[in-house]
C-alpha cells in the first residue's frame, strides 16, 4: 500500500512533462526539496465531470498530498494540491516578482532532495509574504544570509578568515568568495577579491533573518533610506558566496541590478547599517 505524505509546500519550479502532466519541485516543510509528476494539471479533457485542478502556479504556497520516489533519480507522485495563498502581490510588483525568482533559485541551489529544513520554509514563506511590500530589497539580502546560514554556509563577516583580526579593527577588508568570508587586505591576494567596508560588513553580519526582520517593524521615517550602492554590493557578495559553494552561476544575477538600482556612488554605506543593526 502506498504511502502517502500531507503536508505544507511552496511550489518553486514547474516544467511541462506532456500533454497533460508535469513536473514540479515543491520546498515541503518536512520532507525538504521534493520533485513529483503532477498527472493531469495542464489539460482537462472534454466533457469531464471532475472540477479542475488547483493551479500549480510559482511561488504558491498550499496543502500538499504525495507519495515519495522510490530512488534517488525517479520521481515522486503528486496526489492533491490545495492553495492557500496564491502570493497575488508578487504578480503586480515586477520588483517582487524578480526577488521571489531569485530566492526560489538559491533555494534549489543550496538544497538537497528530500533534505527537511522547516526552519528555511519559514523564513521563505515570511520572505515571499514581504517582498511586495516597502523593502523587499533588505528582505532578499536577509533570505540569501538566512539560506545560507541554515544549510551551513553562512559566511563569515565579523573577523578575517586568515588572522581572525576583527572586521571592526581593519582599515580595509575584501570579500573572498573562496575562503567564504572576509579578509584583511594583506592577508589574501586571491583575484576573485572584492573590496568591502568594515561598516557593509558589520551590517551584514548583524542583518537578521527574514521573520526577525518583519517582526521588528518598519523603519522610523525619519530613518534614512539605505544606500542602493551598499545593497547591490552586499547582494553581488552573497551571491558570489552562493556560487562558489554550490559551483552553479545563479541564473537569476542579472537582476541584481534591476532588484536594487544603479547606483552612482558608494559612499554612503553607513546607512545600510543604521537600518539593519535595529
């Protein structure tokens, strides 16, 4: 007898496998990464009977019943789909949508098949809810740290990887991809070697995860807005970690730019950290 799953899940990729099926990768919050054959979801033959079945749209997040793949290279099967919240929001931001795409692919990229990281589901499903709304810029930063984080790559930003001199202490500190963190100057000479600010640094060490992020409210408007040359410098490092950990160039990089906005100077990264330190 099979055995089937119910659950909570985010669909994060669909691809048309025939006429009438598909196949799709869902983030179960139990089971982790999951990809299943959904038998009858692009076509509804004439004259049925049966109602239709609940669209299998991107980033929607719904009731989940499924039976698991036999091996490692089969597919599982999709029994019954649910939506609870189609993330509307996200189609009428094209900012949001672009943000939603690139946290559902660093998703697929850190994780393994049918590897559980409920705490990751959460921060995701915070991170899909927010994006529409004032900031979704420091929620993506804050989602691409928190991934990083819960699958053990987080990097390391409050000292040198090589002397372990305290960024805070250091003049002048770069981004090494390769050696996951930051480092003095001097102590690396590594080409992939980005230069970075002890204040981006100390901000991003102390940027909290997506759910800690929207709990704690929205900015005073007195509070300066973040300087877009910090984000967009911040979000080109984590995703240059990404890439080196994972050995994959995310697909998605070429929107860092529209995400976040050209920016014509980088000299106000102190406003960065007067944001994410509250």
């Amino acid at each position: 007898m099979s055995n089937f799953i119910k659950d909570e899940a985010i669909c994060l990729r669909v691809i048309d496998f025939s006429e009438t099926s598909q196949v799709v990768t869902l983030f179960v919050r139990t089971a982790g990464l999951v990809s299943l054959l959904a038998k009858g979801t692009r076509k509804i033959p004439a004259r049925t009977r049966s109602p239709a079945p609940e669209p299998l749209d991107l980033f929607s997040f719904g009731q989940v019943v499924f039976i698991l793949p036999r091996g490692s290279s089969e597919l599982g099967t999709l029994s019954s789909w649910q939506v609870l919240d189609h993330h509307p929001a996200l189609r009428r931001s094209l900012k949001a949508l672009y943000c939603a795409q690139m946290a559902a692919e660093i998703t697929l990229l850190l994780l393994n098949q049918l590897d559980p990281h409920p705490e990751l589901f959460d921060q995701l499903r915070c991170a899909l809810e927010a994006f529409p709304g004032p900031d979704p810029q420091r929620m993506l930063l804050a989602y691409m740290k928190a991934a990083l984080s819960l699958t053990g790559y987080q990097p390391r930003l409050d000292a040198c990887c090589v002397c372990s001199k305290p960024s805070s202490a250091a003049s002048t500190l770069v981004f090494v991809p390769t050696l996951g963190g930051i480092c003095c100057r001097d102590c690396t000479r590594d080409r992939t070697a980005v230069k970075i600010t002890p204040v981006l640094a100390l901000a991003l060490d102390r940027l909290p995860p997506p759910r800690s992020l929207q709990n704690s409210g929205a900015p005073s408007p007195a509070a300066k807005p973040p300087d877009p040359a910090a984000l967009l410098l911040a979000a080109k490092l984590l995703i240059a970690h990404i890439s080196s950990v994972t050995e994959h160039k995310l697909r998605t990089e070429s929107l860092t730019k529209i995400i976040f906005g050209a920016a014509k100077n980088t000299s106000s990264t102190a406003q960065l950290s007067s944001r994410v330190s509250r």
